[in-house]
C-alpha cells in the first residue's frame, strides 16, 4: 500500500469538493453550514475553509 499522497491528487479533490459546495449553494442559495455538510457529505469544518476560500 502505498501512503505518499500526490498533491495534485489532492488538489483535484478539493477542487471537486469545492465545485460541488458551490452548486449546492447555487441551487439552494440559502442554506445552513450544517445542511450543507449533510448535502455535500463533508464536516462543518471543511464546508468553512471552501466558504472561506471562495468568498475571500
């Protein structure tokens, strides 16, 4: 098994989670942190740094 990660690998999965937030939130417009986390299947806490990455 092989436990040295690619970190273009993990750039590709966070630019997916964050593109996947974002049409949730465009979709729904107003919603929760945590409704978001449900829907997005993430903790609160990543939902808050993509948020965070994407306003500023």
């Amino acid at each position: 098994m092989n436990a040295v990660r690619h970190p273009e690998y993990i750039d590709q999965i966070k630019q997916g989670q964050c593109g996947g937030v974002y049409q949730i939130i465009d979709q729904l417009a107003s919603i929760s942190r945590i409704e978001l986390s449900k829907r997005a299947h993430l903790a609160t806490a990543s939902i808050t740094k993509i948020v965070l990455s994407v306003v500023g």
